[in-house]
C-alpha cells in the first residue's frame, strides 16, 4: 500500500513556484540591504583626506543616549580611557552584539582598535575623533 496525502494538505506546482517567486523577491531585498549596509561600513571607515590614525585597546563600552533619544556607544581603554572614543554603529558590531549591551559601562575583551585622529589645531595634540574598527 502506498501512503496517500490529503488533498487538503496537497500544493499544487504553481503554487510552489508562486512560493519560490515570493521567496526571490524577499531574498533580493535582503542582498540590496546587505549590500547597502557593506557601502555604509566602507563609507564609516574611510578616513577623510589627511586623516592620521592611531591605536587603542577597548576594554569597556559605555552605552548612552543622545539628545534623540538613540543609543550612542563609546569605547574606553588605553591610551583613551578618560573620555573614551565614539564608537559608531555601524562599527559596534565588530567588537560586540549590540543587544547584550545595557546603558552604562560594558566590560569586553580587549580588542585592538584602530582610531581616526582630528587634525589638530596649532600648537595642540590630536584628539581621538572616531572607532573605525578593529587593528
């Protein structure tokens, strides 16, 4: 005896390549955003011309909130750890699940950074502009 299915449970061949037609819209949307987000980290970091770099190590992440009301990240550890270095987030990723972070300082495993310096005013030291990811 052959198992039988019913015909309530049955599809039919178009709907299954209605299916897979839906699924390849929803697949392409997805690639067009990943790929949006890829331009976004590139554009991030990317260092304005006659930009200097230096290196820290991120030991803590401090989560805050901005005048909006959004979460802003900044990372702490050597040699900034004082007032720490904004941490965008699109880079955040890159050292930790944004989710698992709770507002006020986040302890991490120390990761090395690389960090876009201003260029300075005359007379004064560079000072750390933003986390561009990891060294």
């Amino acid at each position: 005896m052959t198992p039988t299915t019913p015909q309530a449970d049955r599809i039919t061949a178009s709907e299954i390549r209605e299916l897979f037609d839906e699924l390849r819209v929803e697949l392409n949307g997805v690639k067009a955003e990943l790929h949006a987000m890829r331009g976004g980290l590139q554009q991030a970091a990317t260092a304005p011309a006659g930009g200097t770099f230096s290196q820290m190590i991120v030991e803590t992440i401090v989560m805050t909130y901005d005048d909006n009301g959004k979460p802003a990240y900044k990372g702490l550890g050597a040699p900034f750890q004082k007032f720490g270095v904004r941490i965008w987030d699109e880079i955040l990723p890159q050292f930790v699940d944004p989710a698992t972070l709770k507002p006020g300082k986040n302890a991490i495993t120390p990761t090395a950074a690389s960090v876009l310096m201003n260029t300075p005013e005359e007379g004064k030291t560079a000072q750390p502009r933003k986390v561009t990811g990891k060294a």
